[in-house]
C-alpha cells in the first residue's frame, strides 16, 4: 500500500467505514432528516421564487442585521433551508445531502440540527457585533451589511463539517476546511466568509466542550475498571465487557 493510500485511509477510514456501513444497511432510510431537509430547501426556492411566495419566505426565514434580534432568533432556525437568491440552488442541496447526510449517521439528527443551528447563530450574532465594530476593526463590518439577507445552510455546513471531523480524528480535513474559510475572508472580505469563521469559532468550543465532558466521563469509568480488576482474583486483570478498549467515535 502507498504512503498516500495510508495516510487517506488513517484520516478518512473511520469516517467512511461508519457510513458505508450505515448506507448498506438501512440506505436512504439511515438519513431521514436529511432527505427532510433537501425537501424543504427545494421547497422554499420554488416558493420564493413565485411573485405571491417571496415576501411569505422572507417573513418566516429572512435575516437581517439591522432587524430586532428577537425576530431574527425566532427566523434563524428555517433560515438554514432557505437559499440564498443570488447562488445555484443546486449548491445548497449538494451541501444539505452531502454534509448533512453524513453527520446525521455520524452524530444522529438530532446532534445534527444543534449543532448545525449553533453555527448558524454563531454567524447571526456576529454580523451584529461586527458591524457595531465597524471597518476600523479587523473584525469588524460596515454598516451596510446590515442590510444584507443573511439565509442559507453554509455556516452550517462548515460547522458540521468541522466537528465531525475532529469527532473522527481527521484533523487535516478539518485544519484543510478551516484554511480555506480563512482564505476565503482574505480573498473576499464579506459577511459571509466571516460568517463562517464565526461558525468554526463557535464548533471548535462545542468540540472543547465535548472533549471535557468524555474525558471526566473515562476517568470515572476507568477507576471502577482498575477497582473491579483489583477486586477480582484470577480475572487476570482483564476488564469486564470490554471495558479499558477504546470506544469508537460516535460513542457518548
């Protein structure tokens, strides 16, 4: 086997086996949330793009900076599955069916949809805080960003991406995506590519946070193994239904 083989099979081999396997078994059946949300997403353009159905998708999924942050709370979450007007379609569902698709096995729909709405937020209430920073800071935006509809499932999708690659150990693909959403910012400068930052920043504190509650989790695990071994003649030490192996990733 090649060095290149190797490497591509240590950081995508987990990720791969998990859904291939889920894929085989139970095929469309093992993403129901997100053949759901392809739907949905579909639905909404064909209805925004109708003379009576535009302004109805913009009052339950349109966010904008300089609108009350109450409104924009309650539409964030719809948002995600609405599309932007000025891209293809077609780049949202593919983004839907293909990230989605895999963190729903990964993670499970409803890790999914938490995950995804908390990078989404990430990306509202920064549009907000950088525009009260205004040019003059690095981070900052001007001021007419807040007019700029802020939909669609990008952020999302970069935060998902994200954390299911850390929870499989693929760190290069996640330092891979995070370098490009850098490169975005410096060769665009938008809100958007902003956004998306803003939506890693708030996953890679979920994964810290995620790591902390594991790690608490396995050393209490561990001392009642080391107590059970030493508690039990002629066991060899061997821990108890497996105990002391390590889990696969998608364990919590």
């Amino acid at each position: 086997m090649s060095t290149l083989a190797r490497c591509a099979r240590a950081e995508w081999g987990p990720l791969f086996s998990t859904v291939r396997g889920a894929l085989v078994a139970r095929r469309l059946r093992a993403v129901p949330m997100t053949l759901a949300a392809v739907c949905l997403t579909a639905a909404l353009q064909f209805v925004q793009n109708q003379p009576w159905g535009y302004q109805f998708v913009q009052n339950i999924g349109s966010v904008r900076a300089e609108e009350p942050l109450w409104l924009a709370l309650l539409r964030t979450p719809l948002s995600l599955f609405v599309p932007a007007l000025d891209l293809p379609v077609w780049g949202a569902l593919a983004q839907i069916l293909l990230v989605f698709g895999i963190a729903e096995i990964c993670l499970g729909w409803w890790r999914t949809l938490v995950i995804g709405y908390a990078a989404t937020l990430a990306g509202t209430l920064y549009a907000r805080v950088g525009i009260e920073l205004g040019t003059g800071n690095p981070l900052g935006l001007p001021a007419s960003d807040a007019q700029v509809v802020d939909t669609g499932p990008s952020a999302a999708v970069v935060g998902l991406a994200v954390f299911v690659c850390w929870r499989y150990r693929a760190y290069f693909t996640a330092a891979l995506v995070t370098a490009v959403m850098v490169l975005e910012v410096l060769v665009k400068n938008n809100l958007a590519g902003k956004e998306h930052l803003a939506a890693i920043v708030a996953v890679v504190v979920l994964c810290a946070i995620s790591a902390l509650r594991h790690r608490g989790r396995g050393t209490r695990s561990g001392s009642g193994s080391a107590s059970d071994a030493d508690g039990a003649p002629g066991s060899g030490g061997a821990p108890a239904d497996g105990a002391g192996s390590e889990k696969p990733p998608i364990q919590s």
